[in-house]
C-alpha cells in the first residue's frame, strides 16, 4: 500500500552539530544483550526479552543528541525506574553501557549514586551494579570534587575495589558521558568516552544467583533493607544496556546510544538506511502503526504499515535526528531514532 503522508515542512531547516552529523558510531553488537532501556518516551526493553520498566517519577526529556523523548529525568530524590526478575539476569560476566548526565552528587550515608544495579549489596548474592561515587572517602567526607566511576559484583563492595576506582579526570556536572563497564569474573575495567580508564582485580568470589531486581537512579533493595541508603542519582540517563559478555574494545571505543552507519533494528522491525536522504526503508513482520517526531517533538508523520518491507519518501523532512514510534495492534510501543540528512 502507499503511505499517505499528513506531514508538513513546519520550519525552516536547522543546523544540528557537525559532530552529531558526521561522526560515525557503530552501536555494539546484539550478541549477548539482556536489555536495552533506551528511555525514548517509555522505560520499555527494546532489546525484545521483556525486562520491561516501571518508572515513577521520572520526567521524559531531551537526551544527548539534543532530541526530545530519548531521556529520563531522575530528580536525585525519588525517581527510580524498576524491572522485574528474569532468569536470565543471573550473570558470571557483564557489561553494562550508560549515557549520562548527572546534574548533582548524592550526600548522604556512604556518597555513592546508582546508574544501574541488580539487586542490592548485603545480604544477597547475585548483585552487579554501576555507579559513580566520592571513592577517596566514600562514607567518610563528603568531596564532590572526587567523584568517578565504579562497578560492582559478588556479595560486597570492599574498600580497596571502592578506592581502585579512583579515576582523573574527576566527574564533573552538566556533562554527558558515555561510561561502559565490564567484569570478566576477575576484573572490572572502566572506559570513559571510548578512553579505557582503569583495571581494578575483584576478591575473585563469583557473583552467584538471587531472584532480585533492576532498579535504575536509586538502588531499591538498599533502601528496603536501610532506608538511609538510597544512593540516589540526579541528572539524565539517555541509554542504558546490560550484555551477559565482555564487550570488545571497538564496541566500547564506538558505544553511543545513535548509531548513525548502522541500520536500526529492534524486536522484528530494521530501518535503514541511516542516515538516509531522500528515503527510508522499513522491514516488518507484523502489522505497525507509525509516527516519526521531529527534534522538537512535533509529530510530522503519521501512517500504517502492513506490508513487510515499505518505503517511506522523506525528502520533504527537515535535515536532523527524528524518532519514529512504532506501535503493533496489541498496543505494545517502541522507539527508534534516524537522521535525515
């Protein structure tokens, strides 16, 4: 069937980055991945294995590439998003990519500000995590100007692995990072903006199993078991990934939460190309309603695809990042994102 387009060219074309536009990302591969929580407008999994999120009082925002519905807003005090156990959250190797921003630094018991966890540090087996913190004098003196980046996993966080994370240049707010974190079973490394950071050895225990939880911008299990441990994060989170595996070093080098030279695929739809010109291709399994949305949130597209492989003619578009929301007749929605250029 032919797409009947309703969108008009609203305004006059706008520059974006020469950055945004030109770079090239490859995105890491798809082997391996637990979940992808890309907070384009809902918390979903778009990784298709269900860890679907929960969030509560969050705020739908502006992520890094300065588009609109790509990030959350957590407010350092009681935002929080949530996914429910799986069996497949039990880990003996991880890695786990973030895009950030934080705007605070958490003050209270022990300085720590949670980005992911699974789980919670005492009792229980089974907990992973990463995060940033104070770590020359974590649950000592406050100093905001010490902040890095740290991963956990086992039983405990030890002083020694807390302060091995002790990473320059410092955190420093209103700045958006790309933090990737892995664990082989023996040692965590840190990259920072595709730069490897540091290799800190772990006590060598396994992580084990449990039947907890993912809580992202505040750690929920601490708080259940000690209220005054929340670990609460302020700022932004535009992207957050959990693969069962140790990412190779170009993946990390090219983490980005856009890839531009890549098609875009998630559960059983593929755009591309992207960055696309004059048209775009859409593969689809399944009967789809679709709405592409501008950089500033105008819907400039809105139609239904039935056939498998539909072309869509968008050479009328505004040059930028837009994101198309595709939604199936049983109401499930999710996001991606493509540049016209």
């Amino acid at each position: 069937m032919l797409f009947i387009f309703i969108a008009k060219n609203i305004m006059k074309k706008h520059l974006l980055s020469l950055v945004l536009l030109c770079a090239v990302f490859t995105a890491p591969a798809q082997t391996g991945l637990i979940a992808h929580w890309d907070f384009n407008g809902e918390s979903n999994d778009v990784s298709g294995n269900g860890h679907t999120g929960h969030a509560l009082n969050t705020i739908d925002t502006t992520g890094m590439t300065g588009a609109v519905h790509t990030a959350y807003y957590f407010n350092g005090t009681n935002s929080i998003v949530t996914a429910p156990y799986k069996p497949d959250l039990n880990l003996t190797k991880f890695s786990i990519c973030a895009v950030l921003k934080p705007i605070g630094f958490y003050s209270g018991s022990c300085l720590s500000n949670t980005i992911f966890t699974r789980g919670r540090e005492y009792p229980i087996e089974g907990v992973y995590s990463l995060y940033f913190t104070n770590v020359i004098n974590e649950c000592s003196t406050y100093d905001s100007s010490k902040e890095s980046f740290g991963s956990e996993a086992g039983t405990d966080k030890s002083a020694s692995t807390i302060t091995g994370f002790n990473d320059s240049p410092w955190i420093s707010k209103n700045v958006w990072y790309k933090v990737v974190v892995t664990y082989d079973s023996t040692y965590w490394r840190v990259y920072v903006n595709g730069v490897f950071l540091d290799s800190v050895a772990g006590a060598g225990s396994p992580i084990g199993n449990s039947t907890d939880s993912v809580s992202i911008g505040m750690s929920i299990y601490d708080v259940i078991n000690d209220p005054a441990y929340p670990y609460n994060f302020k700022g932004f989170i535009d992207d957050i990934r959990l693969y069962n595996r140790v990412l190779s070093d170009s993946e990390i080098t090219h983490y980005s939460p856009l890839a531009i030279n890549d098609p875009v695929s998630h559960r059983a739809i593929s755009v591309y190309p992207n960055p696309a010109y004059n048209e775009i291709t859409i593969e689809n399994s399944e009967n789809n309603t679709v709405a592409i949305y501008n950089s500033i949130g105008q819907k400039v597209y809105e139609g239904y695809i039935a056939n498998q492989i539909q072309k869509l003619d968008i050479k009328n578009f505004t040059n930028g990042v837009y994101i198309m929301q595709i939604t199936n007749s049983a109401g499930y929605k999710e996001s991606l994102r493509f540049i016209k250029m």
